[in-house]
C-alpha cells in the first residue's frame, strides 16, 4: 500500500496494486495522483465544456474498459 495525496483535492490516500496509477506512482513518489472522485469530475467537465463523449469518438472504446 501507498500513501499519496490527490493533485486536485489535497487528500491524503492509500492505493494498492489495484489503482492503475500504483506503478505510476510506486516507480516515482513525486508524480502527481488523481483520485477517482477528481478524475470522474474532470472527465465529465470536459464532456460538458466540449460537448464530446467518448463512446461516440470511438464506439469500440467503451468494450475495452
């Protein structure tokens, strides 16, 4: 487990292996981390602020996640 802090929220977390940001994170302490709280909001802020979703820039996209 890691103890890292959320570039956007300022709190602090503990990820494991699970989070795909642990290799980021694990192999440089200093990268920045984004929750999923955080990242969630941003994703839907650009959706909005575009007017752009992804499922319809690639359709086959939505099968892989």
């Amino acid at each position: 487990m890691l103890k890292t802090n959320c570039f956007f929220c300022k709190q602090t977390f503990q990820i494991d292996r699970s989070d795909p940001q642990y290799i980021k994170i694990s192999k440089n302490p200093k990268a920045s981390y984004v929750c999923k709280t955080c990242n969630r909001t941003m994703q839907k802020d650009a959706q909005t602020s575009t007017g752009l979703n992804p499922d319809t820039i690639d359709r086959y996209d939505r099968f892989l996640r």
